[in-house]
C-alpha cells in the first residue's frame, strides 16, 4: 500500500506553491483575521494514544501553517450516508473515500474539483498510473488523491514448501502449478497445500479476486448489472476449486474460514498457500506471532484474455461545497497528513525509526501508489531501519507494478460478497454441487441488489 516520491528536496516549493494558492484565496471563505478553518476526518472512537499522535500532527501542521486552523471530525465513509451528510452540512472538507467510490462522485460533482492544486505539487506526476486513476476524471484531472492502496497477493508458507521438496524461492507462477504445489504439500505433509475465506463475504471477495486473475468479471463495464452466471471465468474458478478439495484432496478440512481465522492457521504452519492483501505481512507477525523466516509472498498468477489484480485503497477527497481558500489548505493537510509519510524523507525516517524501536514490521511491501522510482527513493530511505526478511517477499515486490489493477465491483459490493460466501461453500462442501445452478441463482438476487441501487 505505500510507494514515495522526492519531496525533501522540494518542499520549500511545495510550500511556497501552496501559499501562493492560499494568498490568491484569502477572500474566498477564510475567517475575519485571514485564518482559513478546516474539519478534517478522524476514525470514530479512537484509542487515546492514537487520538493524541492525531492531535500531535495538527499541532505540528498548525505551527509550519499557522494561518490555517486544523479542527477534527469523527467521520465514517459511507455510501448511504454520504448524501445525506453532504446535504445536511456534517461532511467534514477533507475525509476519505474508497477507490470504488471515486468515479461516480467525481462524474456526479459530490466532491470538489481539487485537480489543479494536486497538479501543483511536486510529486503530481510521480503517482501510480494503476493507482491514480480511481480519483481521476475523465480528462486525467486528480479530483481526489490516492492515500493508501492494496493488491492481493499469493502468501505462502516457506517451511511447507521445503518439506514438500518444492524450492521456496521459486513459487508458483502460474495457477496449474498453484495446484500441483499445493497437492505436493498436503500428501508431503498432511497440511492444507492451499485454503480460501469463505465466510463474512471473504468468500467473494476472493472468489472475485480470482475471477479477475483468471482474466473474467462479475460486473459489466459500466456497473449496472452483475455477470456472474454470463462470465465463464467464474465457472472456470469454482471448477478449479472443486478439483482441488475433491480430485486433489489439497484445501484441509476448514472450510468456513474468514480473514482472521485463515490468518491465524496460515501463521500457525497449517496452510501452504493463500490469497489475500499483499500488504497482510504486518498482520500475520504482530497479530498471530508469524515466524517471519517461514514466509513468502508472490504475485498471483495472470491468465486469459483480460487478466488483473483485484485492488482497493482509499482517496482523500475535499467537500464541494468548501471555498477556494478551505479547498487549497485542504490539500496542504492531504499533503502533511496523508503523504509526507511517503514524500518527505525527514517524516519517512522518523516513522521507520519509530516503528522499528517498537519492534513493528519496517518494510513489508504494500501495494506502491506512486511510481517504481519514488518507490526506491522511499526504500533507500527505510534502509537502515529494515527488519522483515525483504527477499522473501521480492517475487511480489519485483513483479507488482507489471500487475494491471482492477477495481472491484461497484454495485452493493459487500452484499454481492454475500452471496458469492454461500456458493464457494457449497462447492467445497458438496462434491454434486451444481455450480451452473448455484450461479444462475445468485445471478438473479445479485440482479436485484443491482435494481434497487438504481
């Protein structure tokens, strides 16, 4: 999820660039003494520590600005609600949204036009043209900026693979040799050779996952109706996951796992592979005592006509209805809060520095969102306070910027996911599943969700 970019050596423009913006503006909506006031989002019920680092960073931002005024909001995205927050004046003027969202208020002008001060700062050119492009207009203008971004990735279990006799610097690259490894696995060692989520819509989050890596869809272009019986790919990767729980007998015995249940058995050395955020290793050590010498982390294999990698992140974007002044301080904050900690080599190096005195991960790959060399101006930078095993993890890292992203579905995403949970469990838990069946029915519920977002 992170990249970087040069930005120590061109602060000083940054600054003055944005100063510039804010002088231009100072009638346009600052208060009687020339301060500008801002709300900007914070995540609802903070720890303490947490709320004070928050505080701490108004603070600083603040001080180098000292003619804007930084005022929290406790703000959660989403999509019912957001109408209704802009409409009745609680939306705060900069607050996240999810890539899946960008477009459509972009196209409909819910959040505001912010494309020519982003073009001002120095790394506007810098950012991922995958990732960018889920705050872009149709005329490439950034209305909202890229903070945060994930891409899945195929995790794996380096000790299994050794005692299955396969080379772990050398994983599959290529879904038949997914199967044929994980088979290998589960007869070398009696563990699960690959495992998949199936339940709390981790299911079709990854089946989806999968239909994309296999070159398909289970939505049109457009999003205005699902695709999930008309798309073979989606057939193709239900039969793929038959064959491997009943011709191959390779996913184990658990079938109902969710995201941190499958994180808790995968660090625990009982699942060879599985596909999930290729950012999870930060996860896996802190949350479930991974033996960071035990794992690997590739790219997932790309096949058919139109393959991609199922991505997601979030935006910051800038209420509509915020001045021309609140809108340019507004991108200062994006700019100070959001990415210095990608741009600025001072903020990088104290992050990396403090992470690693708490014996948090420094250096575990996140999905870049800017470019391949800021990506390695930023990792020159975490150099020297690097403590995950980095190699293990170069066959994602080398390989991701070469991954088309794709979106995932727009329409009623989490309720689609839903219904993609029931169908992947009754493939692995019923070897007469009708999966033809089994699609045609959640095609016409998911073609309901669809009718009533219209």
């Amino acid at each position: 999820m992170t990249s970087t970019t040069r930005r120590a050596a061109t602060g000083a423009l940054a600054l003055t660039t944005a100063a510039v913006l804010l002088a231009g503006c100072a009638n346009a909506g600052g208060d009687a003494d020339g301060t500008v006031t801002i709300a900007v989002a914070t995540d609802a019920g903070l720890e303490q520590e947490a709320r004070d680092n928050f505080d701490a960073r108004v603070e600083a931002f603040e001080k180098d600005n000292p003619d804007i005024d930084v005022e929290a909001r406790e703000y959660t995205w989403t999509a019912p609600t957001f109408t209704t927050d802009l409409a009745a004046g609680t939306l705060p003027d900069v607050f996240p949204i999810p890539f899946t969202d960008g477009r459509g208020l972009i196209a409909n002008e819910q959040i505001a036009d912010i494309s020519d001060l982003v073009a001002a700062l120095p790394y506007a050119d810098q950012f991922n043209p995958n990732i960018a492009q889920a705050g872009q207009a149709d005329d490439g203008g950034q209305w909202a900026v890229p903070i945060a971004a994930y891409g899945q990735g195929l995790h794996y279990n380096r000790a299994l693979f050794e005692a299955a006799g396969l080379d772990p610097d050398a994983p599959p690259a290529t879904w038949d040799e997914v199967r044929e490894a994980a088979k290998q696995i589960a007869d070398a060692t009696g563990q699960a050779g690959y495992a998949t989520m199936t339940s709390g819509n981790t299911g079709g989050w990854i089946l989806t996952t999968l239909v994309n890596a296999f070159g398909g869809r289970t939505e049109n272009g457009d999003a205005t109706a699902p695709t999930i019986d008309a798309d073979p790919a989606v057939a193709e990767v239900l039969q793929y996951l038959h064959d491997l729980r009943w011709g191959d007998n390779s996913m184990g015995s658990n079938f109902l796992y969710d995201w941190g249940t499958i994180n808790q058995d995968f660090a625990s050395g009982r699942i060879g592979m599985y596909v999930s955020g290729g950012g999870n290793y930060g996860n896996l050590v802190t949350q479930n005592a991974l033996n960071p010498d035990d794992y690997g982390l590739t790219v997932l294999p790309l096949q058919g006509a139109d393959p991609g990698l199922l991505g997601g992140g979030t935006l910051a974007a800038v209420n509509p209805k915020a001045s021309e002044a609140e809108q340019a301080a507004a991108v200062k904050w994006i700019d100070f809060y959001y990415l210095a900690k990608l741009t600025d080599e001072d903020t990088v190096v104290e992050t990396a520095e403090l992470a690693a005195s708490l014996d948090q991960p420094v250096g575990a790959p996140e999905l870049p969102i800017f470019d391949q060399e800021q990506y390695q101006q930023y990792q020159s930078w975490i150099e020297p306070f690097v403590n995950v095993p980095v190699e293990q993890m170069a066959p994602y890292t080398e390989a991701i910027f070469d991954q088309p992203l794709i979106a995932e579905p727009r329409v009623a995403t989490q309720d689609v996911y839903a219904l993609l949970d029931t169908v992947v469990q009754a493939v692995l838990t019923d070897e007469t599943a009708d999966i033809p069946a089994l699609l045609a029915d959640v095609q016409s519920q998911a073609e309901a969700l669809y009718a009533e977002a219209e």
